[in-house]
C-alpha cells in the first residue's frame, strides 16, 4: 500500500504561555512548579456567580496567530460553552468559541506552507479559536493501568490557541514539520515557549483512505507526534490486512508502552450542546485594532530565512533549518554576531551540532551549549589552539555539560602541541623506532608522509600539524644531507 493513502489532520492546542494570567482571571498563568491545586480561585474552578473577564492580550496573540496564518479575522465572534461531565473541568463545561449559524470564530480558514523535500507544499487552517485549558490529570503509570488519577486544577483556565487543519498532510513527517513551523511561528510572535512542558498539544485525526478515522488525543509533546502516528498507521494497517474494519474511536497515545489505546467511542458535536456563553458579552474586533496588530507583526520564521539567504549567504535550505525554530535562529545569529564569519558557523551547527543533538533526542534548549561557549570553541579552532578534529570531539561534551570549550580542553588534555621542542624529542622517538621507514625515507616521499603519520599518532592527534610537518622534514633532509655527503 502507498504511503499517500493516508490522510491526517491536526487539531493542535497551543497554551499563551507568554500571557502573564489565564484566559478568564488574574490567577498566574505560570503554574508549573506550583503546589497542586494552589493556582486557582472562583473563576477559573467555576464557582456559581463568578465572572469570567476575557484577556485582551491573548485576543491580540489570537489574532496575530491568524494574520501569520493567512487567515481572515472575524469581525464579530463569541464565546460559548461546550458541555461535558469530566473530572478536568470543574464547572462541567469549557468555555471556547464554536461556528454556528452567523457565528465564527476568531479566525476562519488560512494556510502554511511546508517544505517537504525540494518542494512545498500547502496545508490549510480551517479555524483558529480561543479556549481555556482543562485540568491536569495526573495518572500512575500507563493511563489503563493507573489504580486512580489525580486531578491537578493549576492548569485549568490557562489560555490556549486551538489550531484546527484540514486533513492535508500525508505522512508523520509532514505533521511533524508542520508542527514544528507552527511552533516556530508562534514563538516569533511572543506568544508562546516552545520550552515549556506540555505548553503544544496535539490531536491528530487518521485514517487509511477508505477506513473510518481514528482520532488520537492528546499527544503531548512535539517528538512524540510522529511516532504515534506511525505506530496507529502500522495497527490500522494490520487490521485492514487480517480483514478487519476500523471503529470510529478515540484513541489514547501511551508514551510510555509507544502505543495507542483505545479510549472511547468518539464523541459527536451535538453531545456537547453549546450554548452562548452568557456571562462574556460578545467579542467586536474592529477593522483599526486588527490593522494595529498587522502593522506591529514581528518578522515571522519564512521572513527570517530569506533575510538569512541575503545576509548570511547561506543555502536556502540552511535557512529554512535555522529558522525552524526561533531559539536555533536567536543562537545562530547571536553566534555570527560574537564570531563573524556566517558560513562556518552554519556550517558547525546544521552539521555537527544538529547531528549531535539528534543523536541523543534532544532539543536545543535542553542542551547547555550557549552561543559564547560555541563561540569560545571556534575561536580556539581559528587561533590554533585546537584542530579542528578536537574540536569536534569535545563538541559532545560541550553540549551536554555547560562547560566551556577551554576548560573541556585542559581537563581532557587535548591542548594543540606546538612546541618544536616537544615534538622534535617525539620524533627521535619515531625515527628510533621506524628504522625502516627512516630508511626508505631517503628515497621515498611517502615514507616521509609515514614518519609524519606515525608522530601524529604519538601526539593523540594533539600535535599541530604544520609544526609536525616540519619537523619531521627537517630530520629527513638533514638525513638525505647526510647521506648524500
Ligand atoms: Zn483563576
């Protein structure tokens, strides 16, 4: 079976975490490393007579979110409320926006662009809305297995950004890189730190053309996108092949087990008979407030790269790596400023320093690497102080131990040796040693190229290599001299 037969959509929950309150009350929207339970008050859990007063400023992050997306604000959009019994919404119903009869959210349609190899490719917006954030359920273990859950309600009423696709892309790849500009975009706009856990949620709606789809909730962070959405095309496809049919369900990703489990029956739209929300007068967004925000829009991550391309010259696929995320964008051009010289530096990080990071699953702002200490080690490449072979094997450490590149250096003992008089003793060691090879030296350059070999290889690749060529050289033309005479 192609792989195009598969069609997926996403429904990505977005928190304002860059918001210094909750969407509907002054309680602080940074709420991570609280108490359980403790960042809350009456509106937020929902108390009878509590009043919820939307946040301007997640409006104006709405609405930047849709000029950045092309799409069309609305002119005129409301609150309503979606009903549910759960244990994470204490007032039984989700106060967030809904399409009905002359009705719209605060963003309509829209589109991105991806780039999928050479080419890009399109993936339309359907709706973007406003929503206030559930509680935090907190399980032991696989969520099946768990003997009980806990409900923490810190998280409750924290803004969040509903990005709704249409089910345009054809692969996990291609989720994953849209997720990842959407990050990016995001995050040039201040609305949102992408390094923050669990602050970009996902939803993702799948199916194998020709089967019913198979929603899958709440992947929770952005690595974990692609391989749920691998795993849940492997299972479909293997009941389809044992000549089973797929149920419309819901479908939980264990992160834990790296699979999916199935949850519930999916819901339909009228089982949350929504309703107006009546306490939230409706939202009017005129045309000079929605022409202020586009006129004070940051440069977004497609902006970026193409000033990259003309500032940096660097390859446009460079550029649209580097400014996939706006914290690899902020080091790499902090580190041309400190450095200077634009290409070497992309060269390192889209090479070497990426790779690393890739090769351990981490993301940049996990790592301790920091644009002086990257700088620290070029600079030490460039003054010859270390090769450039040292450097990349201390670049490992430097980026998971915080340390600087110089102190790496000394504690490995890995300092370039230049000293002639140090390298020339090494030498007498290797003539010693390679009687043969001194031998054929008075004819045979390579033998020469051998010496120099086998002295580097003494020096743990530490000596500098000009200065061990000469030395060498010099031993060997004295030598030749000699015999000559
Ligand atoms: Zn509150």
């Amino acid at each position: 079976m192609a792989e195009n037969d598969v069609v997926i959509g996403l429904e990505i929950h977005c928190q304002l975490t860059k918001l210094r309150t909750k969407l509907f009350c002054g309680c602080s929207s940074d709420y991570r490393d609280k108490e359980p339970n403790s960042n809350v008050c009456e509106v937020c859990l929902g108390h009878p007579g509590s009043l919820p007063k939307p946040n301007r400023k997640a409006v104006e992050f709405a609405v930047m979110a849709g000029l950045a997306l092309n799409s069309a604000i609305s002119e005129k959009t409301s609150f309503y409320r979606k009903n549910y019994f759960y244990v994470d919404m204490s007032k039984n119903f989700q106060i967030s926006m809904y399409e009905t009869a002359g009705m719209k959210t605060i963003c309509e349609g829209g589109h991105m662009e991806i780039n999928v190899g050479p080419q890009a490719k399109t993936i339309k917006i359907t709706r973007i809305q406003l929503e206030e954030d559930p509680a935090r359920l907190v399980h032991i273990g696989p969520i099946d297995l768990s003997p009980y859950t806990l409900v923490d309600y810190n998280r409750a009423g924290m803004a969040l950004l509903e990005i709704v696709t249409e089910p345009d892309m054809s692969s996990p790849r291609e989720a994953r890189l849209f997720l990842q500009k959407l990050r990016s975009i995001m995050e040039h706009i201040g609305a949102y730190d992408g390094g923050l856990e669990g602050a970009m949620r996902c939803d993702a709606n799948i199916s194998i053309r020709g089967s019913e789809r198979v929603e899958i909730k709440n992947i929770s962070s952005f690595k974990e996108v692609e391989k749920a959405l691998n795993f849940e095309i492997s299972r479909q496809r293997s009941v389809i092949q044992k000549g089973g049919r797929i149920t419309r369900e819901t479908r939980h990703w264990d992160e834990i087990r790296k699979v999916t489990i199935s949850l519930r029956e999916k819901e339909e739209e009228h089982d949350y008979r929504y309703f107006p929300e009546p306490d939230i007068a409706p939202l009017i967004l005129r045309q000079e407030f929605v022409e202020r925000i586009r006129r004070q829009m940051p440069e977004l991550p497609d902006a970026r790269a193409e000033r990259f391309i003309k500032d940096y010259a660097i390859p446009k696929y460079d550029a649209q790596v580097l400014t996939a995320d706006k914290r690899l964008a902020d080091f790499y051009e902090e580190s041309v400023r400190l450095y200077g010289d634009a290409k070497t530096v992309s060269n390192w990080l889209m090479g070497d320093v990426l790779g690393e990071l890739h090769s351990k699953g981490l993301e940049l702002d996990e790592a301790k690497i920091t644009p002086s200490t990257f700088v620290n080690m070029l600079n030490m490449i460039k003054g010859n102080e270390i090769s450039g072979k040292i450097g990349k094997i201390i670049l490992p450490e430097l980026i998971t131990s915080g340390k600087s590149a110089l102190q790496i250096v000394d504690e490995r003992g890995m300092r370039k040796v230049s000293d002639r008089g140090v390298l020339g003793g090494i030498a007498e060691e290797v003539f010693s040693e390679n009687a043969k090879a001194v031998g054929d030296a008075m004819q045979d350059d390579n033998a020469v190229h051998y010496l120099i070999g086998q002295l580097m290889k003494k020096t743990n690749g530490k000596g500098d290599p000009k200065i061990v060529n000469e030395v060498v050289w010099d031993r060997v033309r004295k030598l030749r001299g000699g015999t000559a005479g």
